[in-house]
C-alpha cells in the first residue's frame, strides 16, 4: 500500500470514530469525580466467552463501559474485526487502554474515551460489555433503555436487577481458577414480572478449561 493511500484510509478511519464519538458523548466539557470502582481486570478466557455470549459480528460497534486496560475491544476487534470505544473515568486505566491499543495494532478500529459513564448516549452501540457493580448498572437504566431493538448487553458478575436475561452462562476461568457469571440481555429489555422469572434464566455448563 502506497503512503497516500494509507494516509487517506487513516484519515477515514478517523473521521468516522469521530462521528461515533460525537453521538456518545453528550456534552463536550465534564468534570471528573474518582472511579466508583476498584479496577478488577476480567480473565482473558472470560472476555473470549463474554464475546461468544454477546454473538459479536464484524460490522458491530462495541462499547465497553469501564473499560480498564482496554481487553474487551482489543480482543473484540482483533478476533472479530469489528469496531469498538472504550469508555473510563479513571485517567491511569485510559492510559494503559491506549498503549494496549497500540501495543496491538487495532487503533484505526477503536477509540478509548475518558468519561463519565451517567453521561454517555449509547444509542450507536450494537454490544455493551459491562463489569460494573449492581447500583451503577441500575443508574444506567434509562440509557441502555434507549438503546435500539436488538442491541446486546452482556455483564460480568452482575445482573441487571429487574429484567430478565436472555442466557446466564457460568465459567470457570483457566486464569483464577474461579467461577464467573455472565448475563446476555437484548433490548428492549424485558422486565421481569413475576417473581418466579427472576431464576428463569437458561443456564449452560461451566465452559471447559481447554477453551
């Protein structure tokens, strides 16, 4: 590839992250409050099965909210091709996302924002990963309900307290050798009114350690 081609492909890719970008952020300037959350990083083999669950295809767009060192769209976009933004409050966690990003040649597929998740638009996503704790994924509420039809929220550990999930899949990582949760949601969300729905959820086997 010639050197003016690429600068021009470059040039696209960004113009079109910026667009995406634009429809996320819903006002320009914000202030930062510290990280309502400890940073836990998800075992690779979990981020492998949380993208399996969420049947992520090459034209989606990935949001990761909380994005730590950036795992969950660096894999999504070398492993599937697609695009992905990461969003995270804390700078040291955008930081490490960026040099991840670098460190693996996807930077012309994803972005990694600093933000305050409560003022995000997610309404361009197709897939929204989450590892968040459950007061924060319930505040979050009435973005993912804005969400088009047929968007996929997959969450590590935590539910979404009220709504039924698609699928629940139990994993023990290779990593921690521990046992692991993952909700798969598709909006619009159905909430769930009776309370022996609450269980009702499609449970599979543990994945096996060679995955």
């Amino acid at each position: 590839m010639n050197r003016t081609r690429k600068a021009l492909m470059i040039g696209i890719a960004l113009a079109a992250s910026a667009c995406v970008l634009g429809g996320a952020l819903r006002r320009p300037f914000q202030e930062f409050h510290t990280p309502d959350v400890v940073y836990v990083g998800t075992p690779y083999d979990v981020v492998s099965a949380m993208l399996r669950m969420a049947r992520i295809k090459k034209d989606d767009l990935v949001y990761d909210l909380g994005c730590g060192d950036g795992r969950m769209v660096v894999l999504a976009a070398k492993k599937y091709g697609c695009r992905g933004m990461g969003f995270d409050i804390d700078p040291e966690r955008v930081s490490a996302s960026r040099e991840n990003l670098r460190r693996n040649g996807v930077e012309a597929l994803v972005k990694i924002v600093r933000a305050d998740l409560m003022t995000l638009d997610f309404r361009e996503a197709d897939v929204l990963s989450l590892y968040l704790l459950p007061e924060i994924n319930e505040k979050l509420v009435p973005q993912f309900e804005k969400l088009k039809p047929g968007s996929r929220l997959v969450f590590h550990d935590y539910g979404l307290e009220g709504f039924k999930p698609d699928k629940t899949l139990h994993v023990i990582s290779n990593e921690d050798n521990m046992g692991h949760t993952l909700y798969l949601y598709t909006t619009p969300l159905q909430p769930i009114s009776d309370p022996a729905d609450a269980n009702g959820a499609i449970r599979s086997s543990p994945v096996s350690r060679h995955e």
